[in-house]
C-alpha cells in the first residue's frame, strides 16, 4: 500500500477540525468525498484519522472472513485505518473483538465500516475508534466471505483507495485522496477560523446577519459556480 507522508502531522492537524470543515472544503474544491450515514459505535468514541487500509467483504466470496480481516490487519503499517466495504449490510457482522484486539497490537488507528460490527464493547475497552452504520450480535461465519484488501472499495458512494487520508467524527467520515490533503486542510482550517471570529462578533454584540455577512462564509464556503 502506497504510504502516505508524515500522516503524524494530519491526525494532528484533524484533531482540531470537524468533518464539517473538511466537507466545506471539499466543496469550496469542488470535490466529493463526504460519507453520510457512518457514525462512532460506541460512547466517547474518539475522532480518528489515517490513510486508508482497504478491505472488501461479499457474499459471494468463499474466503474466510475472519482469516482475511487479519491478514490486512498483519499487512498494514502503524497509523493506518482499517476501511471495510461490507456494502452498508445492516444484518452481519464486519469486524468483532479479536480483529479490533489485533488492530490495536499492530498500531492500527481504528476502524471504519460501511456495514455493521458487533463486539462494540471490547474496542471501548481498547479505546479503538470504530465508526459503522450499526451494531449486531450474529457472527459473520458462513454469512459473508473476504474478497481481498488494499484494493479499491466503497464507503456508500465514496470510492477508497488504499493510502487515501480517511477522517470520522460524530458528524460523519470525509475521504481525502493523498495529492489533495494539504488543499483541503488549508481550506478547512479557514472556515474554522471564520467561524470562531463569527461567534467572537456574535458574543461581543453584533447580530448574527452582520456578523456572518462581514466574514463572506456563506460566499467562501459554496462550491464553484454554485
């Protein structure tokens, strides 16, 4: 998988963002990557951020899953974050305790799964971030197979290339490909700047109307030509 370069200093620079302010930023690029409907699974679940160690699970594939989830794990590198295309399937299982115990051994960032997992309680007590579309208890044996990792794959209508920079917080998760990462944090940081100094005019006493039109936001922040 292609590495991404001093990711240390993006998983920083995101912690003092939102996805929200990723996603102006896309738009103002007029770039898509915003995933919707994929949230943290368990309470306090921390925000997380890394490039993207892909993986894809199918009915129709006949290798076994829990085999194949740890052999990417066993692939990936320190930093990275486990992505799971199970194709948004509510009813079964992507992920469980022992993959999340061997994610956070291999140094893994977290997980993030377009599909449901089960074992929530277990990546609480690892404080590993996972972030899906729900919680389950069935098993994934005989219900899902392993079609491969660091290929592309699906998170809803984002496409995922392995090394792609992957950001979730309670808002939702944004997909950045690597060439465009410094782009848009230069653009999110900036939207997060005029928001604050909108809400510094705000509490000083200027109305809201004012203080939003003197900062240009809503101008700064459409997406081209819109």
């Amino acid at each position: 998988m292609p590495r991404f370069p001093d990711a240390g200093r993006v998983r920083a620079a995101f912690q003092e963002l939102s996805t929200c302010n990723l996603s102006d930023a896309l738009d103002r690029l007029d770039m898509t990557g915003q995933v919707q409907g994929i949230l943290p699974l368990w309470a306090g679940c921390p925000k997380v951020a890394g490039p993207a160690m892909t993986m894809k699970l199918s009915p129709d594939a006949g290798y076994s899953t829990v085999i194949g989830t740890l052999e990417a794990v066993q692939a990936s590198s320190p930093g990275d974050l486990l992505v799971i295309d199970n194709g948004g399937r509510p009813g079964i299982n992507s992920f469980g305790g022992i993959a999340a115990f061997s994610s956070r051994r291999y140094g893994m960032q977290g997980c993030v799964i377009d599909g449901s997992t089960r074992d929530v309680d277990e990546m609480a007590d690892l404080t590993l971030p996972v972030y899906g579309r729900g919680v389950v208890n069935t098993s994934v044996r005989g219900r899902i197979g392993f079609e491969g990792h660091s290929s592309p794959v699906n998170l809803g209508d984002v496409r995922v290339t392995a090394g792609d920079f992957v950001f979730a917080d309670v808002n939702g998760v944004v997909v950045v490909p690597p060439y465009a990462v410094a782009d848009v944090l230069r653009w999110a940081r900036r939207f997060n700047q005029m928001e604050q100094a909108i809400k510094r005019d705000i509490a000083s006493g200027t109305t809201p109307v004012t203080a939003h039109n003197r900062r240009r936001y809503d101008q700064a922040a459409r997406r081209p030509g819109v």
